[in-house]
C-alpha cells in the first residue's frame, strides 16, 4: 500500500479502520485451517454441501447458450461503472432524495454504525429486524446496535441458525453451512423460548419452527435494516435477491427502513438488471431465478416503508479502487460460486478466513480493504488452481489478482525492512542462480542448489522450497537422480546444439 | 522447423526422465527437436510466490534463449501457462517495451506437449505401447490456463493396450499449487488426500498428468502411504514402445 501513489490525491485513500466490523481474523490462514481442518463434521457438512450446489450451477449455466456473453456484459457493466463511480454515485443520490428518501454517505465502519445507531434511537426502538446483508456484517453492525441497547433479529433462515448458535458466518451466500441439521435442530431446542420440544430434524419443521418464530417479530418490527445487492443509478430503485421472503417481509412491513451499501453495488441503468439478475441466481443457488426479488425506489406514499434512509458505505472501498491491479475486486455480485468450487475453501470452510468474506473473493477482497498488512496470509490462501476465475459471473481474475497482493506484500515488507526475509533471501538466491546457465549448470551437478538457497543456515529445511519439512511430513521426497537432463543431453549429443 | 525444447528446470534437475521421453517422442515423430543449454527457469515460482521482480532476469532469457526457433515446446502445463500468462505482465511492470513485444512473441509459439502434438504437428497416434490401466489427472493450468481440453485423453486413448479408467472429480486441484505445499501444507495435504483416494478408486496401476510438479506431489503422497499406484508423466507413457518400455 505504501508505495501507490495516485495523482491528484493528497494521500491514498484510508484502508477499512481497525478495532471494528469483521474483516480480520485472529489467526493467520494456515493456523486457522489446520484447526477446521481437524473438524471431521464441517469437513463432511461443507464437502457435501459445495457438491451439490456446484452441480446445480453447472447444470443450470449449462442450458444458457449466451452464458459466456452474459459473463462478458456483466464484466462490462462493472468495469465501466467503477470506472465512473464518482458520478453514478451522485446521479444514484439525487434520485433517492427526489424520490423521498434521505442519503448519508459513510467513510467507514464507525461512521456507518454511527448513522445507524442514531437513526433507531431516533425511532425510540429497542429492537429492529434485519435482512440478511454482507455489508452490515462486515461493519459490525449488530455489534455497534447492541452496544447501544437495540437488539438486531436476523430474519435469514441460515443467519438466524448462526445467530441463535452464537456462531459467525461461513459462507457469503449460506451462512451455516458448516451446520447439518442435526446441529441446527440442536440450536433452535435450545435457543428458541417456544419450540415445539418434540421438533425433529426435518427440514420442513425446522423451517416451520423458524417461520413461526419470526413472524411475530416481522408484524411487531417498527424499524428494518437491509443491504442491496443492486441500486440504479438512473431511477434511485434500489434492489435485494433472496430465497425466503423474510427479506420482502421487512423491506415492507416495519415504517422505517434503512439500507447500508458498498458503493460499488451500483449499475447504471435500470436495464442492466436484465444481466445481472440472470448472472446471479444461476451462480449463486444454482436457479434459473430466485423467488423473490424486491425492487423499492424511495418512498411511496401508503404502501411499504414511510421512512428510507440509504447509506453508502466506503470502508476501504476507494483504496481498492485505487489499485489498477486489484480493483476488480470491486465488481464481485457476491453469489458465492468461487467458494463453491475452491478446493482450499471446501476444505476449511469460511471461518479459517478471518473475514466475512471467505474463499477465492474473500482472499482478494479483505486484504485490499483492510490494507494488506493486515489479511497478508490470506493471498496465499490459494494452490492458484483457477476454478474461481472460471465461474466467476463478471469474470474477476482471481488468481492473477492474488499473485498481483502476493507481491503487494512481499514489496511492502521489503520497503519496510532492511533486512530481507528469510523466504526473500532464497527467492534472489534461486534467481540469481537461474538467471546465468553456469551457474545453473554448476548448481545441478554439484548437488548444492539446497546448500545454495539455504545459505544463511547451510540447511536444506529452511528454504521455502518443496524441500522443508512441511513437504516431508506428508510426502515422500523424489531423490534427486544421477544425471540431470542437461548432463545427459550433453552426453548424447555432444555439448550444445 | 527448427523446434525447441524447452525442459522446464524442475524437470532437468529432478526428472530427466521427462525430458528424454519428449526428445524421443518427437524424434519418433520427425521431428529434429535442439536444447538451447542456455535455458534455465520461467519464473513462475517466483511470480506466484511474490517474487516478480525476481523473476525478470527468468523472463528476459527464456524470451531471449527461445526467440530464434519456430516452436517450443515443454512437457508442463504449468510453465507455459506462465510463460502465456505471466510474462507479459511481468515484461509490462519492470522491463522495456521491445521486452513486451518479444516475450509475446515468443509465448505465441510456446506449446505444451500435448497441444505441441495434436495441434502443431496433428498427430494423436505417437505409435506408443503401454500395456497398464492409467487414470488422467489434468492439471489445474493445462485445464484452466491453457484450455488444452481432450487432447492428453486421445493421445492416450491411441496408445496401444493402454486402458484409460476416468478419474472421478478429475478437475480438482492436487494441492501442490507451489510454495503454497508449503505455506498452508495442512490444505494441500488435505486436498492431496482426496486427490490419491480418487484415484486409487479406479483401480489405476498408474496416474498421469502433464506436469512433473502435480505428480511429484501425488506420487510423493503415493510413496508415503505405499499405494500400489505410480505416477508417470505423459511424455513418458507417449514415448513407451515394446522395446523400449517406460516401466
């Protein structure tokens, strides 16, 4: 971060602040997966899980011939939009205000809980319902809210589980999935004051149990707080996509609804929704269309809320979009499908993460809002295998963008430090040997390139190659054979050719 | 057609094998490949591990080393995905202009074996022998970065007595993924093993693949675990003939 440098800026833009929201976890990437890794039940909960939604999606995106041109328009929108951001922004607010609603924009986390907080004690509530919404996870929100006395009711089947189970999200799209039923029929016998006792692990009569539990809150709820997964900068019309309809319950019913919103869910025009409502759906869940998609511009005079304040959210946001080579980032949709085929997030699931955003996006996208100094492991949280990049809706190169934060971090720290790193050192070592074939040569047949690499110790284990002993615990070493290939073409045909 | 090797240095210092297996399937095929001794490394280690300054020197002599030859071509899906994908970028961020142009030029006429094979010279039947029942690992970068597709599955299906066993969730990644086998070693472990259980599933004698570093990782965990599978590169099932088999 400390070297970019953008004209006409007085400084770079400010990361994501520290000491709020959920963009940063305790551990580092692989002291986390190694501990979710032991967990035999979320190793069986995710891989099953990620199975089949991954078929699901397949089959699905396979019936779209234009699926690829779809992909390419969505990749367009995107790029041109953040490439405007500044102005679809203020066409975006102007239209919310025309249409009766009230705008504030947010720098950060504590300024967006902030407007919250004073907006539902204005209300004189001590309780709101909440659509399920990325943004206000991200934040802290429900934190910020109960901190203050105000109780946030996730109305989301599956954060609802995560809620009641004290639990974090693990999945941008299904929160609990590294819960079976089992556990969730556990959760709800225990935390909900009027289940039926004798409630089994049907999925049907756990969503019924759910069902009635919320509804009462739903009817009695005087303040809603949503994300958005789309707003239209032309009509001010903002937009949420859901499975349930809980979400529709509370953008209708309660009298005051607010919207927190990155600022780059935005689309130009109203129109774009053609693609990006078949893009999503497809992606995410893996239907053709999701059940219910809400649509609301501003107030409308005796029909849904009669108070709307929309709050755009930055959190980080301008920083990414200040970096040519990771800005992408920004166009994600946020339908999941990345985590759904990632080997690595399959395997640990989205806590090991830190973040609220977990798998392939999650490991470009918070170290870029939270600067890279403070999510460095989460780069190389990936075998780079390009699944993610493959899926992907509006075609965010993921694997390019995480080698681009890969070096974002190795020159950070080498600006920072005079000493270089240890892994630094091998890395000019192996370079400076492969960058002369004599030396090259010399390194094959004397059998040194470890004693070479690892010259700082004169041991083998200490350089960051398929040698150490993270490679040794689990596999077998190939031994190194008597003839290199040079040495044997050398043989054969007599030196060079 | 002056055509190149191009032996990718995890190969010429650890599995020369492959090397020698290319040269004889080319040489079967008419084909008079050199070795440039010249070459060393395509720098993808240190791209992917952060290293892309680093990497510059790598990516100056392999454009340099290969520019004057008709073709090259490299048993790794790998490192021409970074040599098609990675050294551009790296000649745009630290080197000149005429670097771009030339390390472009020279990625157009890089080919992975297999496309080497089938779309270069059109041949799918290489006229080998290999009498073992072997399932197909197709690599994340030969899959993804190159889209080579089927072209590994009807080179080996035209090899004589060879009986080709479809691997279940082929397209998931081994875990090797570089120095990421190292930095989150419990990941790639964990994927690892259910990369061997899918494989043994099939009843495989033999797994192989298009990259020496996706089956130096498999066949390690093989050899750990003492499976009774191997892993053989397909340079090496392709070169296999009754005199001259590769086991």
């Amino acid at each position: 971060m400390s070297t970019r440098v953008m004209l006409g800026f007085p400084s770079m833009p400010p990361p994501a602040p520290r000491g709020v929201g959920n963009l940063r976890g305790e551990d580092k990437f692989p002291v986390a997966a190694r501990r979710a890794l032991a967990n035999t039940q979320l190793r069986h909960n995710l891989g099953k899980a990620t199975t089949t939604i991954r078929a699901k999606r397949a089959q699905v995106v396979a019936e779209l011939p234009d699926w690829e041109e779809l992909r390419e328009a969505g990749r367009q929108l995107k790029v041109h939009t953040m490439a405007q951001l500044p102005d679809y922004l203020a066409q975006l607010e102007s239209a919310v205000i025309a249409r009766g609603g009230v705008v504030h924009w947010a720098r950060d986390a504590n300024e967006a809980n902030a407007i919250v907080v004073d907006l539902v004690r204005g209300k004189g509530v001590d309780e709101v319902v909440k659509v399920k919404s990325m943004a206000t996870q991200e934040i802290g929100l429900n934190e910020a809210l109960q901190a203050a006395g105000v109780a946030a009711l996730e109305t989301d089947l599956a954060e609802l589980i995560v809620q009641l189970g004290q639990d974090k999200p693990s999945h941008i799209l299904v929160p609990a999935i590294h819960r079976n039923r089992a556990e969730i029929r556990e959760i709800f016998l225990r935390e909900m004051a009027d289940v039926d006792p004798a409630l089994s692990d049907e999925p049907a009569v756990l969503a019924g149990a759910a069902r009635k539990h919320l509804r009462r809150k739903f009817l009695a709820a005087k303040v809603a707080i949503s994300g958005a997964n789309f707003a239209i900068a032309e009509t001010g019309t903002l937009g949420v996509v859901e499975s349930e309809g809980n979400g529709r319950m509370c953008l209708t019913l309660p009298e005051t609804l607010i919207t927190i919103m990155g600022i780059e869910k935005l689309v130009p025009r109203w129109q774009d929704l053609e693609v990006f409502l078949q893009l999503l759906p497809r992606s995410s869940t893996g239907e053709r269309m999701n059940p219910y998609t809400s649509l609301w511009t501003g107030v409308t005079p005796g029909d849904g809320p009669q108070e709307f304040h929309l709050i755009l959210l930055d959190n980080g946001r301008t920083a990414v979009l200040a970096d040519a080579d990771g800005r992408d980032a920004l166009n994600c949709i946020r339908c999941s499908a990345c985590l759904n085929v990632c080997p690595v997030y399959e395997r640990t699931g989205g806590h090991a993460y830190g973040s609220v955003y977990p798998g392939p996006i999650g490991a470009i996208l918070s170290p870029q809002l939270t600067g890279i100094e403070d999510n460095a492991s989460l780069p190389y949280a990936s075998s780079l295998c390009g699944a993610c990049y493959d899926v992907c809706p509006v075609k965010i190169n993921i694997p390019e963008i995480l080698v681009h934060l890969r070096a974002n971090h190795t020159e950070t720290y080498a600006a920072e430090h005079r000493v270089p790193s240890a892994e630094a050192s091998a890395m000019s070592a192996a370079a400076w040997v492969m960058s002369r074939p004599k030396r090259w040569t010399y390194a094959l047949r004397s059998g040194r390139l470890g004693r070479i690499l690892g010259r700082k110790r004169d041991v083998i284990g200490d350089v960051p190659l398929p040698i150490a002993k993270q490679w040794t615990d689990a596999r077998d070493f190939a031994r190194p054979p008597q003839q290199t290939f040079r040495d044997w073409w050398a043989a054969e045909h007599g030196g060079e050719r | 057609m002056r055509t190149a090797l191009f032996i990718t240095c995890l190969a010429d210092a650890l599995f020369p094998e492959v090397g020698k297996a290319t040269v004889r399937v080319l040489e079967r095929l008419g084909q008079d490949v050199e070795f440039p001794s010249e070459q060393t490394c395509c720098g993808q280690m240190h791209v992917n591990t952060g290293y892309q300054k680093q990497a510059l020197p790598l990516v100056e002599r392999f454009a340099t080393v290969f520019a004057p030859y008709d073709a090259v071509v490299a048993p790794s899906g790998s490192c021409v995905g970074s040599v098609r994908h990675q050294h551009a970028m790296i000649a745009r961020r630290f080197g000149s202009a005429g670097l771009v142009e030339q390390v472009e030029a020279v990625a157009a006429k890089t080919y992975e074996l297999s496309e080497y094979l089938v779309d270069v010279l059109g041949v799918t039947d290489v006229g080998a022998y290999f009498p073992h029942r072997v399932t197909y690992h197709p690599t994340c970068h030969s899959l993804r970065m190159l889209g080579v597709g089927d072209k590994p599955i009807k080179l080996l299906n035209a090899v004589e007595a060879l009986e080709l066993i479809e691997l279940p969730a082929a397209d998931q990644c081994c875990g090797f993924g570089g120095t990421f086998a190292i930095k989150n070693a419990d990941t790639s472990t964990a994927m690892l093993a259910d990369k061997m259980r899918n494989v043994l599933d099939t009843g495989a004698e033999i797994c192989t693949a298009g990259d020496s570093s996706c089956l130096l990782h498999i066949g390690g965990g093989f050899s750990r675990i003492r499976a009774g599978a191997k892993t053989v590169h397909l340079a090496q099932i392709l070169a296999a003939t009754r005199k001259d088999p590769a086991l």
